[in-house]
C-alpha cells in the first residue's frame, strides 16, 4: 500500500468522534478511514489522568498496526491531558487534535468564548490556555458537562430530559454574554441542535472537529499524501464492546451505512 492510499486513524472514547469522521467524509471524501470508539470504557472524561494516558497509549497502539498514515485525536479529554503521549507513539506522521483547533476557530471570530466540555478537559483548563496564548485579549468562561457524553451515548439526542439538562449547564455562560460557544466534547455536535435552541441566535456555535479536518487537509497536503484516488473512501470502525446504539446512533447522524464494525480488545 503507497502512503497516500494508506487509511487516516480517528480516535475516541465512544461514539462522540463520529462527528470528525463526517466531516472527514464531506472535506476528504476519497480518503480512507480507521475509526476506533473505546466505548467499553467510556466515559474518559471523570477518569484519572493516568487512566486516561494508559488507554492512548493502547488505541495509538493499535491504530499503527493498522498502518495508518495520519491521526486525529477527536476526544478534547485526549487532548487535554495526553496529546504528548500520541505525538510520542506516532513519530513521524502528523497529529491533529481538538483543541489547538477549536480554539484556533474560536479567537478569528469572537473574544467572549464560552467552552463545555467534560469535567477532565475543563479541570486541565486547555482550552483558555491555548485561546490565551493565540489571543491574549479574549475571555474565556468554562463549564462542566459530565451528563452530556453517557447521554449520547444513550441516543438521549432528542429527548425531553437532554433539554433540560442543558439549559441548566449553560445558564452560567449565558449569564457572562459570550458570542461563541466552543464544542469541547466531540461528542456534543451530535446535540448540538438542542444547545442552539438554548443559546438562540446571537451565539456563534464552534464545531473544532470541522477545524481539526481542515488541518489535517493541510498538512497531507503539504507532505504529498492526499489520496489522489477517484474512488470513495472506505470507512472501518473498530469499537471494544458491543456495538448496537453504536452502529444505530452512528448511521443516523452519519447518514449513511456503517458496513464494517469489528469489536477489538487493545489491553
């Protein structure tokens, strides 16, 4: 297999990071993509900074043996607290993740940012750090939502509890007049329709895994390894539990067949 024709790895701890797999689809539609979802020990995000090292280290493990020429951490809890951990394991080949691009997304447009994510990348304050450090002058307001991912996970899409749980995490942030909320969760594009409906119009909703695709674009680019292919990708997704909502949750908001799931162990 030449380099180009090689598969791009995406990683989570469930099904959250489908959501940069569609947008990989809709940017790169020739490439081919690895997806691997660790939906038998998610959540990661009230896990230990350890745990949460030990089980990259794994996936990242076992995404090389699949030859993968690319990675694309699409958990912000990964990103938060064991990026380092991938960039080690993957040596050569480009790394994207999360953060570095929602946040980039973020400070071109606005200077009042709010970000939910899980209570591991709030407590790692990521995000303000990388958002400081590109705009200095931006605010940043952050908030903890540990119920959103076990309800996604659940297919509690659109369901009448998931309303209300939302508009009680993001009352804070509405409170502080942000222009732009940052999606710190691959995982919550998937309900994003219910916290626009929340937030109204006046705020900008941030998608980092649309970003993060965008780099990753750049960057193959650059190296010369987009696939030059004519054909449509092929997508295989490997999860390490039994994978019925993943597949059912998954088709719907990807919007097409999930033809290859292949349940793994990486311990």
């Amino acid at each position: 297999m030449n380099k180009q024709s090689q598969p791009i790895g995406v990683f989570d701890s469930g099904i959250g990071g489908l959501s940069v797999v569609k947008s990989l689809i809709e940017q790169l539609p020739n490439e081919n993509i690895i997806y691997f979802g660790d939906i038998a020990r998610i959540p990661y995000g009230t896990k230990s900074i350890a745990t949460i090292q030990k089980f990259t280290e794994q996936t990242v493990k076992f995404l090389l043996k699949q030859n993968v020429k690319a990675i694309i951490i699409a958990c912000n809890t990964i990103s938060a607290v064991a990026k380092d951990t991938v960039i080690q394991l993957a040596g050569d080949i480009p790394v994207i993740d999360v953060i570095s691009a929602g946040a980039k997304a973020a400070t071109n447009i606005s200077k009042q940012i709010g970000i939910i994510a899980t209570p591991a990348t709030i407590n790692s304050n990521a995000y303000p750090t990388v958002i400081k450090n590109i705009s200095p002058e931006a605010k940043t307001y952050s908030q903890a939502c540990a119920l959103f991912v076990p309800m996604v996970e659940e297919g509690f899409i659109q369901h009448p509890a998931l309303e209300l749980v939302a508009a009680e995490y993001l009352e804070n942030l509405m409170a502080h007049d942000i222009d732009s909320l940052v999606l710190g969760c691959t995982h919550y594009p998937l309900i994003k329709q219910t916290i626009a409906k929340i937030l109204g119009v006046n705020v900008q909703i941030i998608d980092p895994a649309i970003t993060a695709c965008e780099q990753l674009k750049h960057a193959l680019s650059q190296d010369n390894n987009l696939n030059v292919s004519d054909k449509q990708g092929v997508y295989k997704y490997f999860v390490t539990d039994v994978a019925v909502k993943f597949q059912q949750i998954g088709e719907m908001f990807l919007n097409r067949p999930m033809t290859h799931i292949e349940i793994v162990n990486v311990e």
